[in-house]
C-alpha cells in the first residue's frame, strides 16, 4: 500500500507505539506474511481512542477480516459493550472466531457472515460507532445508509479514505471514483461534521451533531 506519510514519519509513529499483546502481534505478521488487509497498529489504536472518547458501547462493524480491528473495538466498548463483526467471509470470520476468544473478548463481540450492507439493514437499533472497511464500490451506498443507524453524537469511521493519495487526481478507477464521492458526501453535509486524517491510507471521521 503506497503510504500517506512519509516513511520516516511512519516508522518514527509505529516506533511510539506500546507493544501489542501476543494475539495481536500475531495477527499482524500473519497479515504481512499472507497479504491480509487489516488497519494496523496506529489506526487501531485510533479506533480504540474514538470509541473511549464518545462512551461508545455498541459498534457495528463492515468489513472485519480476520478480526483485527474488531479486538479493538471490543476492548474499548468494555464488558459491557457489544461489537457487530461482519464479513463475507466464513473461512475469515471462523480465523476471527479463534483470535478473538484468544483475545479474551469473544463474549463482546457477535460474528455475522454475509454482505455488510444487508447484514447492517437487517439489524435493530442504533450504534455509538459504524466503521466502514468494505469494497471501496459501496462507499457511497455505506455513508448514506449509515446515518440513520447512528445516534447523535455518534461516528462514522472510514478506512482507506486517501486510498494511497489516489483520490487526488481524476481516475477511471471504480474504488477510487467511489471513494472520490464518499469524501465528498462526507465534507457536504450540515448535519454530519467530518475530517480525514492522513494516517496510514487516510481515516474518515464524521460526526452526527
């Protein structure tokens, strides 16, 4: 993945970085080794600090993979909290199952196997947190369904929204063009308040006032 920040300013972040526990260092070579696409250590711990930050108790998650960014999510919703997994994978989602009872949060986290979209329709409530990893192609469909399914005060928290600096310049790509619009449906909004932060492949993070 073509980086946002420069290599230096990378490495000299990962290097602040606390070490993570067994799993999750696991987790992460496993990745790298096996070409997995999970957020990684920075963003997870983004994601940990947002989700601390609003109180959140109640996350749903598109597009979840082996189920890195879910143990994160779940240690900061607490015992108390819960985390919607969902992936269209069931060999990813059986992967997540182990690493996730390894991790000690599997009684927070519910798995659910399908497409994000339907899988977030077919759910009751509200959530404190949405985070959107899915194929980049339903970017726009995700920011305008979610915000109904977001109470206020609550976010919307997209991976890849740089997509490797990408978006900048006029594509023919479908991913990119559908991230194009998402971040552009993302910052047009009064009701939402949004910024993208350069770190990793760019985060989007909005705000339902």
């Amino acid at each position: 993945m073509p980086k946002i920040l420069t290599e230096t300013v990378d490495q000299y972040l990962t290097n602040l970085m606390p070490d993570r526990d067994e799993v999750l260092t696991e987790m992460e070579q496993i990745a790298k080794e096996q070409s997995i696409s999970i957020i990684g250590p920075l963003v997870g711990r983004l994601l940990y600090q947002m989700a601390v930050m609003i109180g959140a108790r109640r996350v749903f998650e598109m597009g979840s993979a082996i189920g890195y960014s879910t143990i994160w999510l779940a240690r900061a919703v607490g015992p108390e909290g819960k985390v919607y997994y969902s992936d269209g994978s069931e060999s990813n989602a059986a992967r997540a199952r182990t690493f996730l009872e390894r991790a000690g949060v599997a009684g927070r986290v519910e798995v659910r196997v399908g497409d994000a979209l339907d899988l977030l329709r077919a759910s009751e409530g509200t959530f404190d947190i949405i985070f959107n990893d899915v194929d980049k192609q339903d970017y726009p469909q995700v920011f305008d369904m979610a915000w109904s399914r977001i109470r206020q005060g609550g976010l919307l928290i997209t991976d890849n929204a740089l997509w490797g600096g990408r978006v900048a310049e006029p594509s023919d790509d479908e991913w990119t063009r559908a991230i194009q619009e998402y971040n552009k449906k993302a910052y047009a909004s009064d009701d939402i308040w949004t910024t993208i932060i350069p770190l990793r492949d760019g985060v989007a993070i909005s705000v339902k006032q």
